[in-house]
C-alpha cells in the first residue's frame, strides 16, 4: 500500500528532488549569492542596524525587516539564500496542494509547481538578494488559503480561510509595491466566486477585506510611529509623470502651474521610454526638479491630467507592453527596461558596490561564480523555448476560464486574476520589464494547468 502510495506522488517527488538539486547546486556554484543587481544594494543599505526602517522612497519595508530580523539568528548571508530557496520550494507545494484541492489531477497541479522548482527564472530571483522571494511564497500561501476558504464546508472555516487569504496577500505589499492590486483582487474574486449564494459570497468577501485592512492598517501604522512612510506613494507622482511622458501632448491639457518645462516638442514616436524621465540626464523632470521624490505630487499632477485627456494614447502604451510576458524582446524603445533578466548577466561595479554592503553587516563567502552558473543561465535562457511556453500558459488559462466548471473554474479565475494583475499593474503605473513578469508566471501557469485539464475532460467527453 505504501509502494502504490509513493508511486502516486512520483512526479511530485521526482520534481522536488531536481528542485533541491538545483538549489544545492547553485549556492555551491554561485557564492554567497547574486550581487549584481543594484536594488541588491538599496535593499542591505536600508537594512543596516543603524538605519531606520520605513525611510526608502522607492519602496515598502518588508524586505528590510526580513533582512534584519534574520540577521537576530544569523550574520551568514548563505543562511539568507538557503532560506530564500527553501521559500521557492515552499511555494511550489503550496501551489500544488492549491491545485489538487481544486480536484486537478496530479500532472496538472504539476504544471506550475514545477515551474517554481525548476525555472531558471525562480532559481535566479530566490538566489539574489532581491525582494522577489518572500513576494511568492506569501502569493502562494494567500492563493492556498482562498482555496481552502473556497471548498470549506461551514461559513466560520470559509471565513478564517479567507481572512488569513487576505492578510498573506496584503503581506505582500510590504515586500512589493506590486501587491497592493492584490487586495482588491481577493476581495473581489471572494465576492463573485464563493459558493452558497449571497451569504457565501458576502462573508467571503467580509472576511477577506477583514484581513487586508488588518495587515495593511498595521504595516501604516508601524510607518507612522516610527516616523517614516509607507514606500507606497513616496514616487508615486513620478512615476505617473513617466508613464504619461512618451506621449504627453500639453496642447491637449492645461499643465499644472510650474511645469511647462516638461512640456515636449519631440514627436511622441520619437521619445524614449518611461524609465529615462526618472532616472536619465535629460530627463525634462530631472532638469526642472531634480529626481524622485522631488515634487512628486506636482509631478503627478502632471501625469493624470495628461492621461486623462490623452487616454487611448495612454492605453496604447499599455497595451503595447503586455506582450513582454511573452517575449522579454517585445516592446522595442529606448530606456524601456527592455532584455532578459538573466543570472549569467553581471556587473562589477554594481557586484563592487553590493559587496560593500554585504560586509557593513554579514560574514559571507567571497564572491565566487564557477562554471556550472553558466549552465544554470543557458538552461534559463531556453526554459522559455522562445516565447512558446509563457505563451501557452496564457491560452490554456484563458481555457481553464472558458471550459472549467465548478470549483475549477473558480479557481482559474483566481490564479488568471493574480497572474494577470501582476502583469497588469506595472504596465499601467510605469513600465512592464521583464523582471516583473517572473513572480506572476507560476500562477498564470496554475490557471494554465485547470485549463489543460479542462481541455482533456473535454475531448475525453467525445469519444464513442
């Protein structure tokens, strides 16, 4: 009974084994971790003892804290990785109990736990000292939970599930400014997908707002008693300004007083990108004002009223993004973020400057990359077999919302909702770079696998 109970779980059990392998491995191969992305950098500055949290204006202050808090047990930076890897793992799990809770069969709920073990993508994010890791283990968990809270059997399991679902997934607004689109996500999903009539919908979207409002209200009020800010809204204008700044026609709004400088005659196809308003010289911001967060909400001023007059040229730009999740390459335009995000990228300067950082408050291995790094980059570099398989997750989601029934497909349209707000956000807000479409793929992977387990049901119901 036990042999055919391990049979049962053999592709589960196979896929973890390469997973930890995998992650055994790049620590030997890559020490103490990958340096060479200048967030890195930010994220140990801000994280420093003799810093204050909730003062980074780019970003929230979750990540620090972890940072900080694990430095209490200890000061090995490796200790760090293995933790971020045993996170990757972790969510992998999560995912595909999520997935056989539904009802999938197993090789379905496989599809995105393995994306999780094995992606070059995962393996790259969990071994850089990036906030990205935390961010998908607590998406996972908050997925598992709603789907626990979907196929509880009395309202009180419905409601607990789903505030717990909540609070995870506000949780990680503190690691991303991403994960605020995923508040209303839980809650509005909870309001159409639960069962039991309007009674079961309406506790379920109560309980889930219960848990947002509890995690966020408490991470704004520890902003506040420590006198810093939320790292919400500190760029928020700024980043509105470069969206709109491609394409910004000031004879199609009024400006606001004071920044008719930003004001541009260079034809909108001939501009750069939204990332060159913020952070390059000859930026028309950056001339009048200095950088981010100087005048934000002047600056945001300035970007809503020229979204709102020019909108089908702002919805363009959006649109025009989305197909990065597809292919890195799409989207061709200068300072646009453009490119693979890729472990075998590197820069020294930057590596230089993070290792300093590094040092202020860890004992860590030297910097060490040997050759199986390489090997590790070229199999991220073909995982994605050219845009065919982000691609096909995308159309055996849309599937799963289209053909699923039941239970299944309320949970496609969670998974679809998550993923694709992910997706979504950036490219409205400032910019869609490849790097923000790796966190969503495994749960557009999850809506991919109840589609493909749909579309078999289906062509299973015609034969004779």
């Amino acid at each position: 009974m036990r042999l055919a109970q391990l049979r049962a779980h053999l592709g589960l059990i196979t896929l973890l084994t390469l997973g930890v392998a995998l992650r055994v491995f790049l620590m030997l191969e890559y020490q103490p971790a990958a340096l060479s992305n200048p967030d890195s950098g930010r994220f140990l500055y801000f994280a420093h003892d003799g810093e204050r949290l909730f003062t980074d204006n780019y970003g929230p202050a979750g990540y620090e804290a972890l940072l900080r808090g694990l430095r209490l047990v200890t000061t090995r930076l490796e200790a760090t990785v293995a933790l971020q890897h045993l996170f990757g793992i972790a969510a992998a799990l999560l995912v595909y109990a999520a997935m056989r809770r539904l009802g999938a069969p197993r090789w379905a709920a496989l599809i995105p736990a393995g994306v999780l073990l094995v992606s070059g993508d995962e393996l790259y994010l969990e071994h850089a000292l990036l906030s990205e890791s935390p961010f998908i283990v607590l998406l996972a968990g908050g997925l598992y939970a709603a789907i626990r809270g979907l196929t509880a059997k009395d309202d009180f399991l419905t409601a607990a599930w789903l505030a717990c679902a909540g609070g995870l997934l506000a949780a990680t607004a503190s690691f991303r400014n991403v994960g605020l689109i995923l508040a209303p996500v839980i809650v509005v999903w909870a309001a159409i997908a639960m069962p039991r009539g309007w009674r079961g919908r309406l506790i379920g979207a109560g309980a889930s707002a219960c848990g947002v409002g509890a995690v966020l209200g408490l991470y704004a009020i520890l902003a506040a008693a420590s006198g810093g800010h939320t790292g919400w809204t500190a760029v928020s204008g700024w980043n509105e300004y470069g969206r709109s700044a491609p394409f910004a026609d000031c004879t199609k709004f009024k400006p606001p007083a004071g920044t008719r400088r930003l004001c541009q005659r260079t034809p909108p196809a001939r501009r750069p990108a939204s990332l060159f308003y913020l952070w390059y010289r000859g930026s028309p911001a950056r001339a009048a004002f200095g950088g981010p967060p100087n005048h934000d909400a002047l600056l945001g001023t300035f970007g809503r009223r020229a979204i709102l007059a020019q909108p089908w040229d702002y919805l363009d730009q959006v649109v025009s993004e989305l197909p990065r999740f597809v292919d890195w390459n799409a989207y061709h335009r200068r300072f646009s973020g453009g490119g693979p995000f890729l472990i075998v990228r590197r820069d020294p300067s930057t590596e230089r400057q993070v290792e300093a950082q590094v040092r202020h408050d860890y004992s860590a291995a030297r910097l060490s990359i040997e050759g199986g790094v390489t090997r590790i980059g070229e199999w991220q570099d073909t995982e994605r077999l050219a845009g065919f398989v982000p691609g096909a997750f995308v159309v055996l989601a849309l599937a799963g919302l289209l053909l699923a029934r039941g239970l299944a497909r309320r949970g496609a349209l969670l998974f679809a909702l998550a993923g694709g707000s992910l997706v979504l956000l950036p490219a409205m807000t400032l910019t869609l770079i490849v790097r923000y479409t790796m966190p969503p793929t495994p749960f557009v992977a999850a809506a991919a696998g109840i589609g493909a387990w749909a579309v078999v049901d289906r062509f299973r119901a015609l034969r004779p």
